[in-house]
C-alpha cells in the first residue's frame, strides 16, 4: 500500500490529530468511537483496526472494528497484557491477534476505563512510523478521556433515573 521511504509520518500525524480535534463537539460516542477507529486506519495506513474495551478480568468487548470479526470479543488476557504494559505493542502472526499479520495495539486508560486501540498493518516499522504511532497514542488517550466522560455520564444518568423511578411521587410533592 505505502512506501514507508515515500509516506510523510509527521503530516499524517498532524492530520490525524485535527480530525480527532473535530469530533471533540461531537455529542454521539458511537461517532466518536467509529471515527477516531477509521481515522487511525486511514492515516496509519493500516488493513484494519478496531477499538476494544477491557470491561473486567473476563471480558475484553469490541467497540467498534472496521473489519468484520468473528465474535464480539477478544482474549480478555490478551488486552490485558498489553494494557498493563503501558507502552505500543507490535505483535506480529500470534493466534490472539485480532486481524492476521501484524497487530499494533496502543493501550488507552482513563480512569476506570481502560482498552485498547489496535491496527493491523504490513508497513516496516521504522524510526519516521514509530514517532507517528507514539503522536497517534497521544490522540488516542484524549479520545480516551472523552469517551470515559460519556461513560461516566452515562453509568450517573441510569443510576439517577432508576433512583428517581424507584422514589414515591408523593415524596417529592
């Protein structure tokens, strides 16, 4: 697909993170969530990629790929490790790997919300694509803190709901 001598890294990072500026305003996480995800394929060039929630020690759910998948779910181990590594992971032709061929997994954890963002691409990583995919991770954390805005808001606004439904009408009047 790309040259990897040929492809400025330094304007695709710059272009990713102004796209990621755009959806700041955006008030819909499922935009949010597919668009940070199709963007971080188009500019890192990459065959796929996919955004993942760790939701316990168990369960690691698929937010949203841009590739079909055969389940809604990944090894809960997997994201795991690469989470508590705390740095990008390229892991290339594992069984656990979400897309075939190389897999690079950038983990994301904003307070109690913590996952992953994985790319699957051929491209020779080298020092020029290294600094984009370290420029990339830094968007992908603030989209991070978004999302774990919307979620919070979220988990308050049900809590809320269920308490206000539970509460006699005659209580508040």
């Amino acid at each position: 697909m790309d040259n990897t001598a040929t492809v400025d890294w330094q304007k695709r990072a710059l272009h990713f993170l102004l796209s990621l500026y755009e959806l700041k305003n955006e008030k819909d996480i499922a935009i949010i969530r597919s668009r940070t995800t199709c963007n971080l394929q188009k500019y890192a060039g990459a065959t796929a990629a996919a955004f993942i929630r760790l939701e316990d020690v168990v369960t690691a759910r698929i937010l949203y790929s841009t590739s079909q998948t055969s389940s809604g779910f990944i090894d809960a181990d997997y994201a795991s490790l690469a989470i508590n590594a705390g740095d990008i992971k390229c892991v290339e032709d594992s069984p656990q790997n979400l897309f075939p061929g190389k897999n690079i997994l950038f983990p994301v954890i904003q307070g109690n919300f913590s996952g992953i963002f994985i790319i699957a691409t051929h491209i020779t990583v080298d020092d020029a694509f290294t600094t984009f995919l370290y420029q990339v991770w830094e968007g992908l954390k603030g989209m991070t803190l978004l999302a774990q805005t919307y979620y919070s808001f979220e988990h308050l606004s049900t809590r809320y709901n269920a308490i206000m439904s539970a509460v006699d009408e005659a209580i508040l009047f």
